[in-house]
C-alpha cells in the first residue's frame, strides 16, 4: 500500500498486453493489485485418512501401488484408476478425463493428489496433481477469465517487490487490537500460510479499509466546517421561549433535544451541518420551525429547499399555519408567475421576507437574499451536493439543517453522513394510534374495498396507490386507470380522483388540491404522494402490488396516514409470490418502527440497493462489508475521531 500508488506497468511480467487486461477488470495501479484479493481459498495441506471425513476434499500423499489403467469411452471420455497406499490405507484413486496424467502417475514411486474423498468405498475421486511441495493453502482469484490465478499471483508476487507500504495502521492501534501490519496481512491474504493467519489478515485490512475511510470523513467534516465569528447566531431567548410557549402541544423528548442541538449550533463560530432524521410525522418540521423563528429574532432570514413542488406547497401551508402573522413568509417555485416572482426577488433581497419555501428556484442566480442565516434542505439525498452548494453559496451566515424522513440505519449513517452531526427524532408525538397494517390477496379485493367504505363514510379520506402505467404492460400489473375505474365503479367518480405521473403539473396540482380540501375523499395515485404530503384527514392507505416495494418505501408509504388522532389503516394488496416479497409482507404488518424497518431493509437489500440508487456515495469497500462488520466499523470511526482531535489539537 503506497500512496501516491504507481502503475502495474512497473511491474515484472507487466506489458502493454497485460496492462490492458487487467484494466479491464479495474486494476491499473500497483495497490489495485495488491487489494485484488482472492475469492476463495482451497486447504492444500495433507491431511491424515484416518481423520478424513466422508465426502471432504483433501488432499492426500502415498505411494502408487499399481500400475495406472486407463478407459477410454465415447465422446474423448475416459477413466484413470489406480491404487495408492496413504498412510497405510489403500484407497483407489479415479481421474476422469485426464488422460495425460498417466505419464506422472507411476508405480512406486511418492504422489500428492487433491480430490474427493469416499470412506466408506476407501475411494478417491482424484480432482488434481500436485507437483510443487509447498501445501498449505491454495487460492483462487476473480478474474473473468482474463488470466489464470497462478498467472495473477506471480503479478502480485512482484508487486509486492516494488511496492513501498509508507501507509500503515499506527503501531499502538495495531498493538491494540492484535492486527498485523498491514503489507504482512496482504501478504497472507495473497500466499496464505494458515486459516487463522489468514482470517487475522482479514481482519486487519477491514479495520484499515474502515478507518482510513473514517479520517477522509472526518477530514472532510473539518472542511466543511468553517470557523468565523460571522456564522453566530446570537438569537433572542426569551423571544423564542415565548414562541414555543405559544404552541398548541408540548414538544416530545427528541425535539426539544433537537431543537436544542440546532440552536446551540446556531450560537456556535462554525458553520452548522447537521442532518434531523425522524421518521415520517415525527415531528421535524416544527423543530426547524422553531430554529427559523431563533433567526428572526435577529431580523435574518431562513430558506426552506424542497424537492418537488407539491411539498413545497404543503410545507408554505404549514408554517403559515404555525406561525400565523409572526412571519412573513413565500414560496418560489417553476410555476411562480413572472409577475409575482419579481415582487418576491426584491422583497427578499430588502429584507422584508423571512422565510422563503421553495423548489429548485432558489438556486437560480436572481435569488438573492438580504441576509440567510439559515437553510434548511428537507429530502437533502434528492438534491446533488453541487445544487446544495448554490444555495449555501448564497448564505450570510452558512448554517444548514439537512432533513431526512427515511430512517436509516446506524451503519449507514456512520458511512454515509459521518461527516455530519445527527439529531435523531425517534419517538412520535403523544397520543398516536399506532397504524394498523394487513395483508390481502387481489382476490379479496372485495374486502378491501368495503374497509376503505368503512373509513369514507365516517368522513375520512383514503390513499390507493396503483402501479406506474409505464410498467404496467410489461409486468403483470394492475393498471392505476383499471384499480381508479374498480374504486369509481364502488364510490361514484365525485368520491375518487386520480394523479399519476404523466399529468400535467396544473392538473396534478388541482387534483391534489382536490384531495387535499377534503373535495374528494379517495386519491388513487401512483407514488408521487411518495414525498411527504400531509392530510391528517386521511386515515387509509391501500398499495397495490406491494411486492414491488422495498421496506423502507412501503413504510414511507404507510407514512401519509396516522397523522391525526384518529386510528388508521394500511392494507397492503400482493399475491407475493417469492420468499423475500413474502418475508416483507411479513416484517410490514408486525412492526411500525422505521428504524428497525430499515435495518431489515438493509439486511434484505444490502447497502448497495439500499437508497434505490447509487448516487447516495455510499463507500465502495473491497474486504469490509459495511453490514457484516458493523462493530469493526464503529471500532475504526471512534479511533478516528481521537486520532483526527488529536492531530488538530497541536
Ligand atoms: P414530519 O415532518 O417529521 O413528517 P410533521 O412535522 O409534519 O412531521 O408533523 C406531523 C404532525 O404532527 C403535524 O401535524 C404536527 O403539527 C404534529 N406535531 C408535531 N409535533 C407534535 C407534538 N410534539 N405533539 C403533537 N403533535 C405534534
Ligand atoms: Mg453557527
């Protein structure tokens, strides 16, 4: 492991050809080589007859005590066979189709062989010969079939020649944790001497993948830290103690912690970077709400980014309900009149605007703010890190509260936002009836359609979600318009509306205001609603073809309803026809926690899948396995954060 590494083109054996090759399966420096490990290890070391279990594949060595015959069949097959003495056990010993080993096999003189071994026949079913003496352990390596593994490890051979290891894990950590160092544990990785050695080799280049990733984080998290006296806050106390007086309930545990969290960032030198996670209606808008209003006690102003224009209509509903004339608060999206949004640009660059709700807008050159003091970007994943900077880049003061309503494991959170400080909102509200869920087949859609009867006519409303139209006629799926025209046929078309995603954003827009006004109970949707709409009034969710859903959106899903005080429903409609949809059908009806919902979403996933898309950053590791060595993990990033206070500390 050297740093800067130098290309495999230094290497012995390594010509333009080879170079080539192994480009292919993504190694062209010399550390690429070295960290290409191997995918499998066979034990080559002889072993005992009398110890052999039944079936194993071992490797054995005796003397040949007969002359080897051969069979030959159809087709180029054939059959090799002779007797061997191994350790005073007579086995006989069979290689198919191997013909040519013949000529290596003769009588009385000393053999080794790998192969399968039948007790109970005392036979071998002979897989190899082998020639060289060393034993031990044999390894096999990924390659696509660009070259042989003997081929690769003699690369690997003079890399290890040319390479200078001027990085290692610190000798006291090594000391520590009983590692090894770390051009040793590569070493045993690639010409293994023992399985115990090599499992200590493993765990030695885990913990160094894990915590030279925890330092570049926390590296990373010193940069975006800046520090100047420009970024306090000094907000009004009382002020804000009277606000919070004023409201209609008593904060939960976690966002009174959070809210504090927030503002004692706020009063700090350093710019803020703290990410709110809580599940959905856990409560987080109130608690940025809270941290808006500690900035206007200075006269400054926040901004709240949102994803779609859907949430920015809801979450401009929301604080103007909380706040009612204390602020003065707009909105800026792509459907702002010209008009209206010219009116808005220089109020907000005057001062008189306090909060500004908006959508990709306010990224735009002409946004331009008197003094933001406060940003928060809510579904922070769904913005690019380029995108988030605009904004940021427009701040006086730069505090940003990153917003996230999808639980995510703590694993996850340490990897992917370690270079954030967290606050966690894990307990709802008081009062919350927890939602009730079920599972249904499609053929009792019946029963279905009587229970969401059940909740209309009590007055509530109802969320369907049917599948993507798009998808539809390649996969056997219910279609939305078909599900739309079964709930039409039982409610009447003045009961049900439909949005999917080919609409226009004006009709999207009223059919949702539709829903929304309580006009029209039941919405049959496709997953726009996904992302954070809020109608208390609606108590039922039904979703289609579940299946298709992994945990953590089917729970984001459940999400828009039991948002009230009134009990709610979630029927989940699959004929769930694998294990793992089964499975999932299963974890949903037993558990409402998103937190451990997503631990089981990444069990079943892997951290790959586990944001649907790769653009989440998550770390690409080539022995450690985020999931599988969590403790190692939490282990490296806590060494690293000593490590990196210590440093900066001198
Ligand atoms: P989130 O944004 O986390 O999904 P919201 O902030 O939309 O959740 O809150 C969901 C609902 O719960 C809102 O109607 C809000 O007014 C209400 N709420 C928030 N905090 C409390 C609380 N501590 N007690 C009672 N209701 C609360
Ligand atoms: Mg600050």
């Amino acid at each position: 492991m050297q740093s800067p590494d130098k290309s495999v083109l230094e290497l012995k054996g390594v010509g333009e050809k080879v170079a080539e090759k192994l480009a292919t399966i993504g190694i062209n420096g010399i550390n690429d080589v070295l960290f290409h490990l191997p995918s499998s290890y066979t034990d080559q070391s002889v072993v005992d007859l009398n110890q052999a279990d039944n079936g194993a594949n071992i490797t054995v060595e005796g003397t040949v005590k007969t002359e080897p015959q051969i069979a030959f069949f159809r087709k180029g097959k054939s059959r090799l066979t002779f007797f061997m003495d191994a350790n005073g056990i007579y086995v006989k010993v069979t290689f198919f189709n191997q013909p040519y080993l013949k000529k290596n096999i003769v009588n009385g003189e000393f053999i080794r062989l790998y192969g399968k071994f039948n007790r109970h026949r005392l036979e071998i079913n002979g897989q190899k010969l082998i020639y060289d003496a060393s034993g031990g352990m044999y390894v096999k390596y990924p390659l696509a079939g660009v070259m042989q593994s003997k081929t690769f490890q003699k690369i690997v051979s003079s890399a290890f020649e040319v390479a200078t290891f001027n990085i290692d894990i610190a000798e006291d950590l090594r000391a520590k944790y009983k590692l090894m160092p770390i051009k040793d544990a590569l070493y045993e990785m690639h010409f293994p001497s023992s399985q115990e050695s090599t499992d200590l080799a493993r765990r030695t280049i885990k913990f160094f993948e894990l915590y030279k990733y925890q330092l570049m984080i926390m590296e990373k998290r010193q940069l975006e830290r800046i520090r100047s006296e420009r970024f306090i806050v000094d907000y009004d106390i009382q002020r804000l103690k009277g606000f919070i007086d004023t409201l209609p309930f008593e904060l939960t545990n976690d966002q009174k912690m959070s809210v504090n969290d927030i503002c004692r960032d706020l009063k700090q030198n350093i710019s803020m970077h703290r990410l709110l996670q809580g599940d959905v209606g856990s409560g987080k808008t109130i608690v940025a709400g809270i941290c808006v209003y500690a900035v206007k006690t200075i006269g400054e102003q926040s901004a709240v980014m949102v994803p779609t224009e859907v949430l920015a209509n809801q979450h401009y509903q929301s604080f103007l309900d909380t706040f009612k004339d204390r602020l003065v608060i707009e909105k800026l999206t792509g459907s702002t009149k010209p008009k209206e949004k010219r009116e808005i640009l220089e109020r907000l660059k005057n001062g008189e605007i306090d909060l500004i709700v908006g959508t990709h807008a306010l990224f735009e050159d002409d946004v331009v703010f008197n003094k933001l003091s406060f940003t928060i970007i809510d579904e922070q994943h769904r913005f690019g890190v380029k995108q988030r900077q605009r904004l940021n880049d427009k701040a006086y003061r730069k505090n940003v509260l990153y917003m996230t309503a999808t639980p995510i494991p703590r694993t996850l959170s340490i990897t992917t936002y370690g270079d954030m400080d967290v606050s966690l909102i894990k307990e709802m509200p008081a009062g919350r009836i927890p939602i009730e869920t079920s599972w249904r087949r499609f053929n009792e859609i019946d029963d279905v359609l009587n229970s969401v009867k059940a909740e209309v006519d009590k007055g509530h409303s109802a969320y369907i979600v049917a599948p993507l139209i798009e998808e539809s006629e390649t996969l056997d799926l219910k279609n939305v318009y078909e599900i739309y025209s079964v709930f039409e046929e039982k409610f009447g078309d003045d009961e049900v509306i439909l949005v999917h995603g080919r609409m226009k954003a004006e009709e999207k827009n009223a059919a949702m205001a539709a829903f929304e006004s309580l006009e029209k109970p039941i919405l049959v949707s496709t997953t726009v609603i996904e992302v954070g709409i809020n109608v208390p009034n609606a108590t039922s969710i039904v979703i289609f073809n579940a299946e298709r859903f992994g945990l953590s959106t089917l729970h984001q899903l459940r999400g828009r309803v039991g948002r009230s005080d009134k009990k709610s429903y979630c029927v989940l409609v699959s004929d769930a026809a694998t294990d793992n949809a089964k499975l999932r059908m299963e974890i949903m009806t037993s558990t409402t926690d998103g937190f451990l919902l997503s631990e089981r979403d990444l069990e079943m996933r892997g951290p790959g899948d586990f944001f649907g898309v790769r653009q989440s950053g998550l770390p690409q590791f080539k022995v450690a396995d985020i999931t599988e060595d969590y403790r190692i993990l939490e282990v490296a990033r806590l060494e690293a954060i000593e490590r990196y206070e210590k440093k900066s500390l001198k």
